[in-house]
C-alpha cells in the first residue's frame, strides 16, 4: 500500500491561541487514506507542546518564537511570531518516520502563509522529488501563492468531503484515493491518536446564510448536516476512548433547524462529564426556552454569538444576524436558563464599509448593558467574497498579498482607523460599558 505523510503546517502571526482548534480537513483526509487502506502518519505542526500552560477548558498557548517581521507589518507595534513545534522537534518527528510515497500538507488563514511556505520549504530540502498536495483554505481561496513553486507541488481545492459517493480522487504520482463508497467520519482519524486535549464536534458542514464577509461556502460547500447517528459515535469516541473532558462544536449554523437535527442530536449524545463549548457564533435568532434549557442540562460553557452590528445599513452584510431587542430577549432566556454573562459572548465586528470606530464603541456600549462578554471581531477581507470584492477595488494588494488580508494590519489601512483606535476598541471590549 502507498505510504501518505500529513502535515498541519506552522502559522505565522501576531497572535495565535489554542481555543479547542483542529484541522478537520486533515482529519477527513486520514480517515479517507484509511479508507482505501493506505499508510499514514501524521505530524501536527501546531501542536502544543508539553510545556505549555492549560488554561481554563483545556484550551492553552501555542509555543512560539519571533519570526522576521513582512515589511508591509512594519507599522504594526507587535512582535511578529512563528507558532508551533521548533525545526528541531519536526525533524525529530520526520527522523523517525518512512520515507513517504507522498506528502500531503493542509493550510489555514490566507494571512498565515508564510507559515505554511515555510514547512513546504522545510519538507523540499529534506523530500526533493517526492509529491506535495497541498490543500485548505489557503489553496482554495488563493491556490496562485502555491501553483507555480516547483514541478513536484500540487493544489487542491475545495472541500474533500465534497468527493465522497464520486469518483476516485486522481493523486500525483499516479496515486488514487476511491472515494465511491466512502462515508465522511472522523473516529478512524481519531483511531490514529493516543489522546488529544480536546474534542471537535462536526454537527454540520456548510452554512444556510450568505453574509459578505464569510467565505463558507466557498470552504465547504452547501449547508448539509451531518447523520445524527455518526457524530454519536465520534463524540463518544473521544470521550469514552481519548479521554477528553471538552468538546467544541465546529459548525457555522449549529442551531438552525434545531428540531430536527440539534435537539436529537444532544438527546442522543450520552450523558457523561463533559463541557461542550460553541465558539464559532452561533444565531440568536435561534435561541427559544427549550434550546437555552437543553444547552445549560448538557453543559454547554461557552456560548458565542454573532450580532457583527445592529445598524440598518449592515444588514445585508450580516445577513440581518441580530437587533438589539433580539440580542435583550435572547439573553434573558439564557440567564432564565441559568447561564451567567461570562458564559455568553456577543461578537461585535469593527471594519465594516464607512464604519467609525466611534459607531463600534457605541455598539460595544449597546450591548455590554445585556452583562454579556462583548467580543470586538476585526473583519479579515476574505477572498472570494463580496466584501472582499468591494475593498479589493480600494485595496488591490489584497487580491494577490495575504499579508493584507491580516485582521491586525488591515484595519490600520481603514480611514479614521489607528493604532490607538483599535486598543481603545479592545479596552471598551474587556470593560463592557466601564
């Protein structure tokens, strides 16, 4: 059988931490490579070593060490970082491993490229001719940063569990993956781990909504939940089998058509001493007295939600999200429920077309009265999107440099925006309406 390495690469940024983050399109890979009975082994990149602090959830710092700095940063007073495991620590890990028949490394943020170019750098000079697929978001949002390296580097794009019940995926080096029979799960990639920090939960792939600012569609394609039955028996895999004590939820729209597919699934999820986390923004809207009562009984700690901003002229753009009397009648069902204010988060997004950071102060001030966490969001122009196309006409270096698409960096670019502005956001943020 072929032999398959898989690479989670490095990431280079101004900040980076370890909220419940795992690459599930990796995951999904190792289970399909085990599927067509292929061997494989895995180097996580961006794991936290053990001399890492866990914080509270089992979330935690990556290590890190200064990286040289892109001159278009040179504005930005923060020290610029390599995230993840040292040179020494990988070439100990790929010492130890088969020479494989080929490699296949995922990537993350666009704007953590040079992270990504560094370990495709670092495996040519140890694999010369050996076949590199590289996929994620990265090549599917900007596959020109990787086309042209050299003859032995290819892209894939798009979601791979897209080609699951097709035809079989054609590899380089005349490598193929079946893929009519295979059905999307993550226990055999979890199979491949002796334990792990914390748990992902898929429920759903995909997402109903269209805001301008998110490429979710582009990444995963139509919104499609998952069988019920199948992330049972992955959640209970890793609580039962790895031990884990926290799951996250990673869908776009956990909630939405929560009668037929939320509630049953937390139904069947069996009870055991767990916390169940939702980071990603979930949809207010979808918050009644029976979804609040389901989640405070399973133990949900961290509920996060998308209200971007409540001004009539963004509600294209956020897809009409939320209102300030939603965010009101919603939250006061959670404290009903028995969640407290450090429980909830309401992300609030700065960066949006004409916004001043003035208007974000006052929607800071709006919603901290609710005693939620308010979470100021920096928008990151994604490619692909329709946001993306309107800055890219004022901005055109964010067609072609992901340095660009920084959430640090680009606000800075913004009229009326600074250094200054931006720590006054962060502060208003922490101190709600202090």
């Amino acid at each position: 059988m072929p032999h398959a390495l898989i690479i989670n690469p490095w990431a280079t940024d101004f900040k980076l931490y370890d909220e419940w983050m795992h690459p599930l399109g990796l995951y999904f890979l190792l289970s399909l490579l085990q599927h067509n009975n292929w061997e494989i082994d895995f180097v996580n990149c961006l794991d936290r070593g053990p001399s890492t602090k866990t914080k509270r959830y089992d979330t935690g710092d990556f290590d890190s060490r200064g990286y040289p700095r892109p001159a278009v940063y040179r504005s930005i007073p923060r020290r610029y970082k390599m995230y993840g495991i040292s040179c020494e620590e990988f070439n100990l890990s790929l010492d130890s491993l088969t020479t494989p028949d080929i490699i296949f490394v995922g990537s993350g943020m666009t704007y953590w490229y040079p992270g990504l170019a560094a370990t495709l750098d670092h495996l040519r000079t140890r694999y010369p001719r050996i076949p590199i697929l590289v996929g994620g978001t990265t090549a599917t949002l900007m596959p020109h940063l990787l086309t042209n390296r050299d003859e032995y580097t290819f892209v894939f794009t798009g979601p791979l569990t897209a080609r699951a019940g097709g035809p079989p995926l054609e590899l380089p080096g005349g490598h193929a993956l079946g893929c009519a029979d295979w059905s999307p799960g993550l226990i055999d990639a979890f199979k491949h781990f002796d334990t792990l920090r914390h748990g992902p939960i898929l429920a759903t792939t995909g997402c109903p909504y269209s805001c301008t600012y998110c490429a979710s569609k582009q990444l995963q394609g139509p919104f499609n939940p998952r069988p019920i039955e199948r992330v049972v028996k992955e959640t209970g895999f890793l609580i039962d089998t790895l031990g884990v004590s926290n799951c996250s939820f990673f869908d776009d729209a956990l909630l939405y058509d929560s009668n037929n597919h939320f509630f049953p699934l937390m139904n069947e999820i069996p009870q055991a001493d767990i916390c169940f986390h939702a980071p990603n923004g979930l949809h207010l809207r979808w918050i009644t007295t029976k979804t609040a009562a389901l989640m405070k009984k399973r133990n949900f700690k961290t509920l996060r939600f998308g209200y971007e901003s409540g001004m009539g002229k963004y509600s294209k753009d956020t897809n009409q999200k939320a209102s300030l009397r939603l965010v009101e009648e919603k939250t006061s069902l959670l404290y009903d429920a028995g969640f407290e204010g450090r429980d909830i988060g309401i992300y609030v997004m700065a960066g949006l077309p004409g916004q001043r950071p003035d208007d974000v102060i006052g929607e800071i001030k709006a919603v901290a009265q609710f005693g939620t966490k308010v979470k100021p969001v920096f928008l990151s122009p994604v490619p692909h999107t329709p946001l993306f196309g309107y800055y890219a006409e004022l901005f055109p270096q964010i067609r072609t440099d992901p340095l660009w698409q920084n959430d640090v960096f680009f606000i800075t670019q913004l009229s009326g925006w600074d250094e200054k502005s931006i720590e006054e956001i962060k502060h208003r943020g922490k101190a709600g309406t202090q």
